[in-house]
C-alpha cells in the first residue's frame, strides 16, 4: 500500500472514530440523569442507582474522548505520510 493510500485509509478510520464518539455522546443515557432526580425516585437504591447512572455516563465521555484522542492520532499519521511522501516526489522530481 502506498503513502496516499494509507493516509487516506487512517483518515476514514479518523473520521469513522468521530463519527463513533458523537454516536456515543448522543446515546439516550446521556441525558437519563435529568430523569433521576429526587422528585423520580427516593431512598438508598435510588441515590445507588443515580451514583451508577453517573459513573457509567462519565466513563461514556472518557470512552469518546478517547476515540476522538485516537482519531487526532490518525490524522497526524496521515499528516506525516503525505509529508513523507511529498518530499520523496520532490526528491525523485
């Protein structure tokens, strides 16, 4: 696989990430903490399930900064390979 090829192939996965990451970030349960407040539901199960519903929402966004963090990996890559590859052309040229 050439230098444009592979870049090209690291940004659709970059892209595909992003796409990940917002799918992710708009997910129903994102926004079910604005349901569980105290007028929903009260007592120890509750708080229980609202501390659970937060933890797992705050490790949703972890999850999707991640992918984001690896989509900027792959651009860069991509970045380097058309660098690479332009000055080999401007080498052979």
């Amino acid at each position: 696989m050439d230098a444009t090829t592979r870049a090209n192939q690291l940004r659709r996965r970059a892209r595909h990430l992003r796409d990940l990451a917002t799918a992710i970030e708009r997910l129903p349960v994102m926004s079910l903490d604005t349901h569980a407040g105290g007028d929903t539901w009260r007592g120890p199960r509750a708080d229980l399930c609202r501390s659970t519903l937060r933890t797992n929402q705050h490790q949703l966004h972890g999850v999707a900064d991640d992918l984001r963090w690896h989509a900027h990996r792959f651009d860069g890559q991509a970045d380097e390979l058309d660098a690479i590859d332009a000055a080999r052309v401007g080498l052979v040229g």
